[in-house]
C-alpha cells in the first residue's frame, strides 16, 4: 500500500509525502521537497561581508530577524568584534517579537485548525471568533515589535555587524510596554486553551538538541545541549555536524553522530525548562506533562508557552531599556582574512551561519544549516512509528493525521531550500 500527499498545505514553502507499507510494515516514509533549490550561500560568494546579514534575512519573510542576527553574529565572531550589552539588548528584544510572530501564526492559524477537522482557516475563524482576534492581537505585538526595534516590519535594517544603527525612543518603549501589558493576560489564555486540546497519544523518544546557557532560556547564545547529556561548544557541534546531499533533493538533510535529532520549541522546552519565565512555566506545568517530553505533536504546545515566555521576557527587556537608557552604538575594527561562525534559536530551532572573509571583506566560503534540515529526518522517522497507529483509520484520516504532525514540527521548505 502506499499513502501519498501531493501537497502539504499551511507550511512555508511546498512539499509533499509519500510512505510505502508492505505486509502491515512501514518499508519507507518520505517527506518530498517540491521547492527548488535557491542558492543563497553560492549568491553570497564574491559579495562583500557587509551584503551577507541583509541577502540572508531574504532566505525567509517569516524568520527574517534570525538570519540577519546569526550572520552577523558569525561575522563578529570571524573579525573578533565584542558587541556592546546595549547591542545585544536591543538584538534579544527584537528576537523576541520574532518569535511572538512567527509562532502565532504557525500556532494559531496553521496548526490549531487540525485539532477540529477545519482545513478551511476562514471558518475557523467563524468557529472560533474569540480566539482568532486574541491571537491577532498577540501577533500584532510580537509584528510591532521587530517594526519598532529592527527599523521595519520584513528584513530589519538597523542591526548591523557591530552594533546597532538605531535605538527605539522613550515614546516607543512606552508605548511596545503598554502593548505588551495587556496582551501577555492574552496570550495566557491562548496557552491554556492549547493545553487543554486533545493531543494524538504518541510518544518516540529521541535526542532534542538546542542552545543552553546558564544566564537564561537560551535564544540569542549557549553551547549546544541535548536531553542525552551534550553539552559542547557551538563550534565544535557544528563541525561535527553531517550535510547529506542527493541528486534528486534539494534540501541537505543534516544528522550528528550518524543519528537524526529535533530542534525548535519543543527541544528547547526539553533543555530549558527550569527558565521559563513564571507564567509561561506556569502553564506548562499545569498540563502535568512530564520533562523531557517525546510527543512531537507537543510541539504546539511548547510554541504557545514560548510566546508567553518571550512577551514576559520581552517586558524585562524592554524595562531595562527604559530605565537604563540605551545607545545605538557600533564598534570600530578592522577587516582581514578569517573565517567565523555562530548559533542562535530560530522559532523552529537552531540556525547556523558559517563564512570564510579575504583581507579585502570579500566572501570566499559561506554555509547555511537551517532547524528544518536538521529536523526533517526524525519527522520522516516519527511518520514512520506514527503511521501504524492509523491501521483503523480511512485512508483520507490517515492523511489527515500525517499532515497534522508534519505542520506540527512547523517546517519551512523556504529556509531549508537556501
């Protein structure tokens, strides 16, 4: 018997799935990537260093601000640069309202509908009127605050390697505060209803690796960390990490160690649990799942309390900048031949940017592995342990659970096909 799906709706990008199943037994079980290929990092070669954080926050429009904060930080790292506290301030903040976007609206309008058969967002939103606008209002934030903080709503301008073009003024920081007051109750709500929806039973332990630091829930820096017990430099990770090419795929699959891994809300949860903020943790543990988690289907859940998480966090920092007063400053250096790399958290999971500089800041080198590409083999092994449980099912159910736990790891076929 083979199931097969043409076309996965409500992910970023195109792709489609296939799993053959001889004699009861899952014999394969493919994710097949229909975007073609865009040959970002070979657009890169020969441009100047300062072209790469802006070319690559073009990779995605949902995840734009990761882009250009991984490139810049491995460019930094490559040239030796030491960017001031203000810098990483306004960097972390900016990250936040990314993550307050992007998972609202995988979470709320991509995913959620699966949990009451509509594949029709429009009714349901008829459906359930409430919760749409208190998740358009929650976005809302997360949209205002990249807008605010990065210079525009798509692809910031004023993040740039060594500092920051631009700080928000009082009147802004006032007004993202008062934003983000009353819609943090908001997103509370919304984390509850997620954790009281009715998950698939499924469970498949694996390793979920992600950023951990000992200052905070790890986004914008840490060592790579595992729920197996890794805890290495970012350096070292990525070196030994493995891109797998084949002539008819246009994504390189990654694995480490020979083995497939998670990444993304979900994987951090697994590693960072203990600091959550308050309320976000909250509302975690009232869903009386234990730590690590191995339904994948959690995932959802993880981006809801990581949204809460990051308007809480998004509130201290916001705080700290107006209390403080904050300078947009960029550090003087010089250019010369080096190679550099760097790791921050993008929503759907660890993003790593790699370059290799001329004396003259000319790009010799680049490498791109984007959280889909390393997270897109254990999907395809989770699909094939998931499959059997949907012996009963019609085969129009059974893809209808395939495609719920596909868009449950939030794939981006854009990102992954750089």
């Amino acid at each position: 018997m083979k199931i097969k799906i043409n076309h996965i709706a409500k992910i970023e990008g195109h792709a489609g799935f296939v799993a053959n199943i001889v004699k009861g037994d899952v014999e394969s079980a493919k994710i097949e990537i229909k975007s073609s290929a865009r040959l970002i990092e070979g657009l890169l070669i020969g441009r100047h260093y300062k072209d790469a954080p802006l070319i690559t926050a073009r990779i995605c429009g949902i995840c734009p601000v990761i882009h250009n904060i991984t490139s810049v930080k491995a460019i930094e790292n490559a040239l030796n640069i030491k960017p001031s506290a203000d810098t990483v301030t306004l960097r972390k903040t900016m990250l936040m309202g990314q993550f307050i976007h992007s998972h609202g609206l995988h979470a709320y309008f991509l995913s959620l509908p699966d949990f009451f058969d509509i594949e029709n967002d429009l009714n349901f939103i008829q459906e359930l009127p409430y919760q749409a606008g208190l998740a358009l209002k929650v976005r809302d934030y997360g949209v205002n605050l990249v807008k605010v903080i990065g210079g525009r709503t798509v692809h910031p301008i004023r993040s740039e390697i060594g500092g920051f073009k631009k700080a928000p003024t009082k009147k802004e920081v006032d007004e993202l505060l008062k934003q983000a007051r009353e819609v943090l109750p908001q997103a509370v709500e919304l984390a509850e209803f997620f954790r009281k929806l009715n998950y698939p039973k499924f469970k498949r332990k694996t390793e979920y690796i992600g950023l951990k630091s000992k200052l905070e829930y790890a986004i914008y820096d840490g060592n790579i960390a595992s729920t197996e017990g890794l805890n290495i430099p970012v350096k070292k990770f990525a070196h030994d990490l493995t891109e797998i090419q084949k002539p008819y795929y246009t994504v390189k699959k990654v694995n480490w160690d020979n083995n497939w891994y998670m990444v993304g809300a979900l994987a951090r949860m697994n590693n960072n649990f203990l600091q959550l903020n308050s309320k976000a943790r909250n509302v975690w543990q009232k869903s009386g799942l234990e730590m690590p988690d191995w339904n994948s289907f959690h995932n959802i859940l993880a981006q809801a309390v990581e949204i809460v998480h990051c308007i809480e966090e998004s509130i201290k920092l916001l705080e700290k900048v107006k209390v403080g007063g904050i300078k947009a400053d960029t550090k003087l250096y010089k250019v010369k031949a080096s190679k550099g790399g760097a790791a921050a958290e993008a929503p759907r999971g660890t993003l790593y940017h790699y370059y290799e500089i001329d004396k003259d800041g000319y790009i010799t080198n680049c490498n791109i592995i984007t959280p889909t590409a390393q997270f897109i083999g254990n999907l395809e092994k989770d699909i094939e342990h998931f499959i059997p449980n949907l012996k009963k099912l019609s085969m129009k159910q059974k893809k209808k659970k395939i495609r719920m736990l596909i868009r449950a790891y939030d794939p981006c076929i854009t990102c992954a096909t750089h």
